[in-house]
C-alpha cells in the first residue's frame, strides 16, 4: 500500500518585509489545493530589532492572511526567531492559515 505518495507541498519563502503594523513573509505565485498540509520554509530570518509582538502575515499568490495558532491567536514576530520549517494548514475556504497545533 502506497500513502501520500506526492508528499506534503513545500514552499521556500522569497522576502520579508517589516511594517509599523505586521511583518510579511512572502511566498511569490503558488497554486495550492483548496485545504491541506503545506511546509513553509522561511529561508532569511525576521530582522533583528523587529517588534517581537508584531503578527506574522503570509502573501501567496497575490493574497496575505494572518499566520494564526490552532485557536486563532496571531503567531507574532517573536515565536519565529531565525529560519527553519514549519508546519501549517492551509483552508482556502475560510481564508486561514494556522500553524500545526502545537509548533508554535
């Protein structure tokens, strides 16, 4: 028996941008199913000084939704301290984007 044989869709971030009011991380022009698992690589780190406190927004393919926990509070600049992976489900539908329970 052959699972999820494609894997889980990684996507490998290409700039930060750092405002007054959240800090942007983006991802360019994806196409992503309508609900699922995604892997956010975030390839540069958040720049030192930048408000820890400041929420953390995802842009792809020209939309930008709030990167939220599993309850729906923002995931902020300070949980995201250096690069890594992380994981999150993406819903379309609802226009969320929550990091896996748990991560953050």
């Amino acid at each position: 028996m052959t699972i999820n044989t494609r894997g889980i869709p990684f996507l490998a971030s290409s700039g930060i941008t750092v405002s007054t009011t959240s800090v942007d991380i983006s991802f360019g022009y994806r196409r992503l199913s309508s609900l699922g698992l995604v892997v956010l690589d975030i390839t540069e780190a958040i720049p030192t000084g930048t408000t820890a406190t400041l929420p953390v927004r995802i842009s792809m393919s020209g939309e930008t939704v709030p990167l939220t926990t599993f309850g729906g509070t923002a995931v902020t600049a300070g949980d995201l301290v250096g690069t890594g992976k992380i994981l999150v489900i993406y819903d379309r539908f609802k226009g969320t984007l929550q990091v896996f329970p748990g991560i953050v």
